[in-house]
C-alpha cells in the first residue's frame, strides 16, 4: 500500500508510507522495533523511544547517506518528513528571485541542534553550505561528532558556539559575511512546567509509560524559553535589523498560527520590506514557517549577484 501523504512538498521524499522492509535492510536494528497494528499491518513501534530514533537513523541513512548518525539520551528526536518539508519550501523561496534555486546558497541553521538534522538534509538535497548555531556544549558536540562520522560533512557544515544564550544572530554571523537564508525551529513553551506538561501529553497520547519518559535536562533549549514562541521570535526579528544587510530572508517556524499577528506586528514596526508566509502540513499536523526581508527585488536580485 502506498497512500500519499496529504500535504508534502511535491520534492520531499517521504510522500508515501515508509518501506519498512527496505528500511530495516539499511539499518538492520528498526526491524526489533517493527510491531502489527490492531488491522494486522506491520508498523513502526512509535510509543518506543528507542524505535523512533532507529526509525531516523534508518530514514537519513536511506534517503539522505548520512551512514553515522544519533543523539544522546534527552535530546528531541525530529520527524524528518516535516523537517525536510522547512528545506524544500525554504528551496522555493529562495528560487523565486532568480527562477532557479542556488545550487550554493549558504544558510545559518539558528539552534542546529544534536540532531544536526537541517544540515543533514539541506546538503544532501541542494549542496547548500550551513553554519549551525547551538548554546548547549551537550548538543554541539553530538552534532559535531555526526558531521565528522560523514564523509564531505565537515566540508560543507560548520558549527560555531553561541556564548551569549540571550543573543541569536549576535556572535554568530561575523563581519563580511554573508547568508542566503536563516532558519529556526524556536522553543515553544513558555516555562519548563509546561514544556514538562506538553511532554507528558504526548507520552500518555502515544501510551508510554512514565520509564520511557524523556530526560529534560538536555532539552531545556529545545522545549521552552521566557516567555515562549513569541517572545523568542520577536527577539530574533529585532536582532535581525542589525544584520539586513547580510541575510537575504530570516525565516522562521511558527507553531501555532494565533502566534502570528503578534509576529507580523513587530515585523511592521522593524521595517520588514517583504514577509512571506509558508503554510506546511503532515498528514493531521499543520505547520507554517514566516520569512522577512528587508530588501527589495532590486536589491535582492543585486545581493545575489554579488554573492554568486
């Protein structure tokens, strides 16, 4: 059976239901994670971890040739059908200048994550170069430690330490350089309780039990900030003011689309030029991420020529 996936990207590579068995061929330890559903169907144990990291290891080794890749205990295991979704519509953005998307087109991933899974797909698919950003040592080295187990990763994906953990852009993006294009999945809960709560939601929806429970001190990051999406996301669009000049579109993922009239308010005031909205959708999940400028066509055309 292979029912398409309502709402993919046309180019993501995930548009119908996983090939479990040639999955498991690649990374032979998902086929322990492999149970039959209640309709006799073969599946993913999703209520498992564990299964769910195999499951990714599985994916990015299939579809990606990234042959060396995990996370430590505590870090959020992203689906990599959503996440690759953010790079094509990301790819589209950044073709519509030209017509054509760059085939060297250089990103900064804001929170690269231990996963490093951004990076990972973006280089395979558009040979894109990236420098991740990361706050959490725990994190930067596992994502370090998977861009040195892949040949031609360290040639392509540079990670640098952000010092500041209320800076984003700041110490980041050096003088004289300059990026296509930003990304983010920003924190979303407002405080650790409830980026706590939100987890334990989904441990019950998925029928875990409390042992199989993630470890929140890694993820703090990852799950929550002072005062939330919002706030966080505001801060980056006046951060990015500092930086119009060098960064042809900072986008962003908004989880919620209540969110975005606070968003698109702060956008106005900090003198966006253009701002884009992409609407996403995986199955039942809707999804969106918001992208501004503060150049024109004119000067967005000259940036890239300069560039290239």
């Amino acid at each position: 059976m292979s029912a398409q996936k309502p709402g993919l990207h046309p180019r993501n590579r995930h548009q119908h239901r996983y090939d479990l068995a040639a999955l498991c061929q690649t990374t032979p330890e998902l086929t322990s994670f492999l149970i039959r559903t209640p309709a006799g169907e073969q599946s993913v144990d999703f209520a498992n971890p564990q299964a769910v990291k195999a499951l990714n290891k599985a994916l990015l080794a299939h579809f990606y040739a990234v042959t060396h890749w995990d996370i430590p205990p505590g870090f959020l295991c992203p689906p990599v059908p959503g996440r690759a979704d953010y790079i094509h519509h990301l790819a589209d953005l950044l073709g519509e200048t030209t017509g054509s998307i760059p085939a060297q087109a250089t990103i900064l991933d804001v929170g690269v994550g231990a996963n490093c899974i951004y990076p990972l797909i973006g280089v395979h698919e558009y040979g894109w170069r990236f420098t991740g950003s990361e706050v959490s040592d725990a994190a930067m080295s596992s994502a370090q430690a998977i861009i040195q187990a892949n040949t031609g990763l360290s040639r392509a994906i540079r990670l640098r330490r952000q010092k500041d953990p209320a800076a984003i852009f700041t110490g980041i993006i050096h003088k004289n350089e300059f990026y296509d294009a930003t990304l983010c999945n920003p924190p979303f809960h407002d405080s650790a309780a409830a980026a706590r709560a939100g987890s334990e939601r989904k441990r019950r929806n998925l029928g875990q039990n409390k042992d199989d429970a993630l470890n929140f001190g890694g993820q703090q990051q990852e799950l929550w900030c002072e005062g939330g999406e919002v706030a966080f996301i505001k801060k980056m669009i006046a951060e990015s003011q500092t930086f119009r000049r060098q960064v042809l579109w900072f986008t962003t993922l908004v989880s919620r689309g209540e969110n975005l009239p606070p968003l698109y308010r702060a956008l106005t005031e900090a003198g966006a030029v253009k701002v884009v909205k992409k609407e996403m959708a995986q199955g039942q999940k809707q999804s969106r991420f918001i992208a501004w400028t503060f150049m024109d066509d004119d000067q967005r055309r000259r940036f890239i020529t300069r560039k290239r």
